[in-house]
C-alpha cells in the first residue's frame, strides 16, 4: 500500500511564475490537508480538503493561493505570482476519516529565485 | 484558541540514557495528542496518538507518551536512546469532533534530538 505521494519533490521558480504542487493520498483516504513549513518553523496548516469540496481553508493567504481536490486524480496546491516569502517546504497529509491519523508526503520544496 | 508548546529547541542525550521530549497544549474540548518524527529533507512519520484511554501510549520504535490532563502535557519518552533515533520530534494537537474543528493539526515549533554515542 503505497504512501501520501508528492510531486515534484523540488520546485524552483522565478519570482512572479506559477507553482503547482501534487498530492495523491493513500488509497482510500478522501481527506487532505496541506501544510507548508517555512525555514526553522514548525509546520502551520493551509487548508483541508475532501473529494471536491473545501472543509477548511483558514490558514490559507487571501490571495495567490488556491487549492483543489477534484473527483478524479490528485490534490492540486497552486500559487500564482510566487514571491521569495513562499520558499518553504508544503506537506500534504491524508486521512481516512476526518479523526483519523494523518500520513503525511515526503513534501514539496519550493524555492523562488 | 487551540496551541502546542515545545519548551525545548533541542534535547542532547547519551546513547543508552532515558529521553524525554515535553510538550504542552491548550485546546477546547478533549484533545486529540499526536507525535511526529522527521527526518533531514523527509516527511513527518507518525510515532503515537491519544485520544481517550489509557494515558501512557506506546507508539513505534519503542517510544511512548503519558498524557497528563491536570498539567495539559504529552511528554514523549523512551528508556534508552539510540543514535539512530536524533531528529526533529513534533507534537501536535487537534481538537475533539464538534466545536468547530475541522480535523486540523496545531504543530509545536518542534525539538530537535541529539543522541551521542
């Protein structure tokens, strides 16, 4: 049984591109979280997904970020117009149920030049 | 509103010695209390969860963590450290059902371990 998978596992950008980040959940996990760690950080939530629908987006930024988990194949992180500040590392995380254990991915390093 | 404090930045044990990693939570309602291991450029590996019963918990690789609810602690503990074992340890904290929480996880800023041989 396969893992959280993310892709790709290093981004580089230049200032002002677009970042599309990936993750497919274990199987049979409908529920994902995303969560982005900044350098010497613990990690702070973004936003919970379940097939299709946004749960919670409280700790998303109000403007360039965007996420979705659409029916068919897997949980799309997207920031438009990235700035330096987005450097960090962005963790996805599934769980079978919403009380269940979070699995997290081996994450996603996002480095804007 | 719901947090988790990791005292420590970092916890320097000898190879063989009992280790103790403290962490202290606020949160409504009855918490649910996890532990988290990463590793040098890898994702966070589960170790252990509360979320009712018994308050001392075994998780993997022979740690475990008491649950104290009067001091609002989960201490994770192991009774003979490994080298194998240094990395950053994170505790983390969500909120029962209801009450408004979602499911997420409220991360302590994390401690990072150092076992000498």
């Amino acid at each position: 049984n396969a893992g959280v998978m993310q892709n790709p596992r290093h981004l580089v950008r230049r200032r002002g591109q677009e970042a599309r980040l990936r993750c497919s959940p274990m199987k049979g996990h409908s529920h994902v979280y995303w969560y982005r760690q900044l350098p010497e950080e613990g990690l702070k939530f973004m936003v919970y997904l379940q097939k299709e629908n946004i749960i919670d987006e409280s700790g998303m930024p109000k403007e360039r970020f965007s996420a979705e988990f659409p029916k068919e194949g897997p949980s799309i992180l997207r920031i438009q117009q990235v700035v330096r500040g987005d450097s960090a590392a962005y963790f996805c995380a599934s769980s079978l149920n919403p009380t269940d254990t979070q699995y997290f991915g081996p994450g996603t390093r996002l480095t804007v030049l | 509103a719901q947090s988790v404090a990791q005292p420590e930045d970092q916890v320097n044990v000898a190879e063989g010695n009992p280790l103790t990693v403290k962490c202290t939570y606020s949160v409504s309602g009855n918490p649910y209390l996890f532990w988290y291991v990463q590793y040098p450029n890898r994702g966070l590996q589960f170790l252990l969860k509360y979320i009712t019963g018994d308050n001392l918990v075994k998780g993997s690789y022979g740690f475990e963590a008491e649950f104290n609810k009067s001091q609002t602690s989960f201490h994770l503990k192991k009774p003979s450290a490994l080298v194998s074992d240094s990395a950053l340890y994170f505790c983390a904290v969500r909120g029962s059902p209801g009450s408004g929480n979602t499911g997420k996880l409220i991360f302590g800023q994390g401690t990072t371990l150092q076992v000498k041989p």
